[in-house]
C-alpha cells in the first residue's frame, strides 16, 4: 500500500506538520511527501491513500488572487521560517485539487492554524474535505487542525500529536483494505 503527503509549501509549519504525519503513516504505509507545486495527478495512479495539508489564507486556501498581497506582507516571516518566496510564485494546493478530476481513492485532510474561534481561525481541512469528496475520494477519518502560535511555532506537543495522527491514517487504512 502507497500513501502521498501533499502540502501548500508557503509556510514552515504546514511542511513540518506533513513530515511528521508522513513519518507516522510510513509505520504501516508507504509514504511519499511532496509539496502541491512539485505534484501531479500521476502521483496517485498507484496510492491508496491521499493526505492533503494546508494553512489558511484569507479565510481559504492560498491560491494565486491572494498569494502576491501575502509576499509583501510576510517576507520576514518567510525567511524566518526557512522557505523561499518562490514558494508563492508556483502553484499550491487549490491549483493543485483544481486539476485533479475524478478519482477513487481514500483521503484525509488537516491544517495549520493558530488557536482561537473558529471566525478568527479558520479550518480549512474542512474545506479541503468538501474538495476532496467533491472529486470522489473517500475521507476516511475527520479532519485534523495543528495548532501554531501568533509567531509561527508550534504549540508544544503538535509535531507529536500530528505524527500519532499519521499513524492512525495508516492503521486505517489497513483496516479498511483488510475489510474489503
């Protein structure tokens, strides 16, 4: 069995969450990690399952009309967090699901968002669930939000807690393979 990690690369946190829940499915399931600008729906011809992680910008998925303003305004914050701005410039998770189409497979989703009400602190794994079921897949545990701090840093413990999520992923989707 084959699962693929699939991240919007804009900001540390969410790529360091996509490791540690790749680490905990690549327990029970293979698992590759990619961010949305480096995949293709060829990717998945041969998964079982797809995992799909984003932060939230502007209360949706960073995609083209608001990736530009967010440059100007994070600059230091990117570069504190060690990524680059090209990761704005390329394509990212809603390109990305855009071009999907039909496809039968199992699938999870999770974010990354600072802690707070939920109309300050949007959860777009939900959003990316709709996504997901939109274009067939099979959402086989609910949704997961790790949390960050104002600053960007991980809440303690949320590395741990994603990677438990991963390997819940895996031993589910053993358990719904060995169903079948």
């Amino acid at each position: 069995m084959k699962a693929v990690v699939i991240y919007e690369p804009s900001f540390g946190s969410t790529p360091a969450v996509a490791r540690a829940i790749a680490l905990g499915v690549d327990r029970s399931v293979k698992a590759t990690l990619l961010p949305a600008s480096e995949a293709d729906r060829s990717i998945l011809d041969d998964a079982d399952l797809l995992v799909v992680g984003s932060h939230s910008q502007c209360w949706g998925t960073a995609r083209a009309g608001n990736r530009g303003g967010t440059v100007r305004h994070v600059t230091d914050a990117l570069q504190a967090a060690d990524v680059g701005l090209a990761a704005w410039s390329q394509p990212g998770m809603q390109e990305w699901l855009s071009s999907l189409g039909q496809v039968q497979i199992s699938a999870a989703a999770f974010d990354t968002r600072t802690k707070g009400y939920g109309i300050f602190t949007v959860r777009i794994a939900k959003t990316i669930c709709r996504d997901l079921r939109r274009h067939g897949m099979t959402l086989i545990v609910p949704p997961a939000s790790f949390l960050v701090d104002e600053t960007g840093h991980f809440v303690p413990g949320e590395t741990l807690r994603a990677e438990a999520w991963g390997a819940n992923l895996g031993g589910a989707l053993r358990t719904r393979r060995a169903a079948v």
